[in-house]
C-alpha cells in the first residue's frame, strides 16, 4: 500500500519546519564537555541569520510519552535513565554521556519535538524540517546511551512515521563522521527501514565495516561507507551519488530522516573529515532529490555531532538555506 497524505499542500504554502526550544540549553554536560549548550545557540544562531523567516514555520517541543520513547529502546533503558537521574549521577550508567538532573526531559521534548515535526510535514503543514536538538541520538541503543547521546531521535522517528501514518518505508541518511551503531542496532534485521551511513574509520564508536548489511529479513537493507580520515569530498558526496542514489531505486522511500552531524567539517575537533560547506549543501540536495522522488519530498533533518561552534552555526544555515531552497534542481 503506497502512503498518501490527507491534505496535499500547495506550492505557496510550502515551507521548512524547524524545532529549536530553549529547553535544549538545559541538558549540563560540565566544563569544557564538546557536546555542550552552546552548540544549541550556534546552530540555532546560524539558521536565523541565513534563512528568512517567512520561509521558516516554528515548530513547538513537548514531552515524548512512555510508548513513544519505546518506539526505539526497550523499559528497562528509560527507567534505567530515570534512576540514573534520580540517583544524582553525572553520566549514565550505560555508557558515555554525561547527564544533569533535567537531562530526562530535554532529551524527551527532543524526542517529541521531532515527532512533532514528522507530524507537520505528513500533514502537509510543511515540506521538510530541521529539528535543532539537544542531546544527539545516533548512538543511544535500545538498551544503552552512549556517545553523548540518551534516545534516538532518528529511529524513533522513524518508527513513529511507520506506525501512525501508515509509512511503510523509511530511509535514514547519516552523514557524521562518526558511525551512527545505535540507529543500525534498531533497524538490523528490518527491511522497511534503509540506513545508509559514511563515516571514518577507525573512529568512535568502532562499528559500520562494509559487511555489516544486515541480517535476515533486514540483510541488504543496512549499507557503511567506512572511510579514512582525510576523506573529504570525493569520497563523502561521492558516495551518496554512487551508492546511495542507486539503492533508493530499489527501495524507493516513503519517508526521509537526514542524520545530519556536521563534525565531518574539516576542522572539527572530533573529527578527520575535510568537508566544506559546500560539500553540506550538495549532500542536502541529494538526499531531498531522493525524498522528491519516491517520498513527495517528505523529509525531516535532526542534529547529531558537529562541536566547531563557528562551523556549525555556518553549516546548520547552510543546510536550511538548501532544505528551504525547492527549486534547487534547476
């Protein structure tokens, strides 16, 4: 059964969703951490300055309920998270990433705020969204955060799509320079979910070799572009045209998520990427070039890494420059 909006939107109302709460300020991650409340006001800084407003529909936080969060991670990990918090610890008890006592709920108004804009754009309110958030997700398991990251906003939105809207498949492109293990766990043997990823290799978090595909049902459906440090961008824009833009003509998506981390930007401390702002934007317009054609151009884009605080402000407005930009392809 192929998904069809209710309400189809008209060219003049077409629009970019963006989330960005200040709530996002409150997740402390200590002195000098990298995945810090600055980050927020950069990236949020950059959109503003970049893109007119008029162009930009706010959307609004809330709370992620307990179903939503299980979604992508299992009742033992969340209640795991609560006592953690509870218990007045710094860091979870899972893996690392440092945690405050409003940690739980601005990482699960991350959560709903981006499934708010799933929602916007299935509704045909707009046509793609950005979503600033605090913590990053790719690397929160169904039974583990780690890696600065506490839930998975991206899986979890992806489920989400499935599961309210009828949204049979969906493709998640991630673009950090770091391997992005927890959004493969949650789609391994999945095959309505397609996770395509490039990053360096040997890096954090030390998985996403080219073997990994998959496995039963979900084989073929996982595709790791491991790259050395260096890569820049023949490589990274390369192969999103060489190996993703084939695969999506098979898999043809009805839905696209962007795990957008912009630490594969030459410079960035966490990183060996050589990217340039550039190199963002072309890979933002084929990733939408793929939701134009098989997904009426629904896609949502939510911030994973990126801790250049200058970069980041610049390349987050350069992303929504593109996102908002619909007549890229002429």
């Amino acid at each position: 059964m192929e998904f069809r909006p209710e309400n189809q939107m008209t060219n003049d109302l077409k629009r970019t969703g963006l989330v960005a709460d200040s709530c996002f300020l409150e997740h402390k991650t200590g002195r000098g951490h990298p995945e810090c409340p600055e980050r927020f006001s950069a990236a949020l800084a950059g959109v503003r300055k970049s893109v007119d407003s008029s162009k930009l529909l706010d959307i609004p936080v809330r709370e992620a309920t307990s179903d939503e969060l299980m979604l992508g991670h299992s009742e033992f990990y969340i209640q795991t998270v609560r006592e953690n918090i509870m218990m007045g610890r710094c860091s979870l008890s899972t893996g690392d990433t440092d945690i405050c006592p409003q940690s739980l709920d601005v990482a699960s108004r991350a959560v709903g705020g981006t499934l708010n804009a799933v929602d916007a754009v299935l509704d045909g309110k707009i046509k793609n969204a950005f979503c600033v958030l605090r913590p990053p997700g790719h690397h929160a398991e169904p039974d583990r955060g780690m890696g600065f990251c506490i839930f998975n906003n991206a899986a979890i939105a992806a489920r989400y799509a499935q599961q309210h809207a009828g949204i049979e498949r969906v493709l998640i492109a991630d673009w950090d320079v770091h391997h992005g293990n927890g959004t493969q766990f949650c789609f391994y043997n999945d095959p309505s979910v397609f996770y395509f990823s490039t990053h360096q290799w040997p890096c954090y978090p030390g998985t996403g070799m080219v073997s990994d595909i998959g496995t039963d049902a979900g084989r073929g459906f996982t595709m790791n572009v491991p790259l050395a440090s260096g890569s820049a961008r023949d490589e990274v824009v390369g192969a999103f045209e060489r190996k993703l833009i084939p695969a999506m003509r098979e898999f043809k998506p009805q839905f696209v998520i962007i795990s957008a981390g912009f630490d594969a930007e030459a410079g960035d401390p966490l990183g060996g990427f050589g990217l340039e702002e550039a190199d963002f934007i072309d890979l933002t317009r084929i990733v939408m070039k793929i939701a134009d054609k098989y997904a009426e151009g629904r896609l949502i884009s939510v911030l994973e890494g990126g801790y250049r605080l200058d970069g980041l402000a610049d390349l987050c407005g350069a992303h929504v420059v593109a996102l908002a930009d619909f007549n890229y392809s002429s």
